[in-house]
C-alpha cells in the first residue's frame, strides 16, 4: 500500500508527523490548510479509519501504525484543544 505522511503543526508550535498506510489523507488534507483543532480530529479519525480499512480488506488485519497514529493525535489534541492546526505538507 502507499504510504503517505502529513506533517502538521499544532497551535503553540509544536509538529507532529502522521503516517498513513493509504493515500486517503491526501482527500482529507491539503498543504497550507488550516483547521480547527476539532475539525481536524474529526478529519483525521475517518481518514486514518479509512485506510487502516483498506489494509484489512487487503491483508486481513487491520494497520496498527494507523491506530497509533490516530492516538497521538488524540493525545496532541487534548493538550491543543484551541485554535488551528496548519498542515505543512502531505506526501511520501
């Protein structure tokens, strides 16, 4: 499958790299965009959902890099929960 990666960085500074096992976030996600801390969890869960489901369907199990991924999200937002996300760039 071809992973992609979306780098981000939360209000107050910090950057996060996410891992995707699927090109799917480049649907849900664009460089330069800037989100809501909110919107951006709720993009994020049905993107990372998505492609964890597209390698279950073809490996048989769903992507733990995938689930983790979604949890360090929801970890950075609980401690950002206002203002924006900005994302930085979406590739490989």
């Amino acid at each position: 499958m071809p992973e992609r990666f979306v780098t981000v960085r939360w209000p107050g500074g910090p950057e996060q790299r996410i891992y995707s096992p699927s090109t799917v976030v480049e649907d849900y996600f664009q460089a330069g965009q800037s989100l809501p801390v909110a919107d951006f969890l709720t993009r994020s869960r049905e993107a990372l959902t998505i492609a964890s489901d597209r390698v279950q369907a073809a490996y048989g199990f769903p992507c733990g890099n995938a689930a983790r991924s979604l949890a360090a999200i929801e970890a950075h937002a609980a401690r950002f929960p206002a203002g924006d996300v900005t994302v930085l760039g979406v590739g490989a």
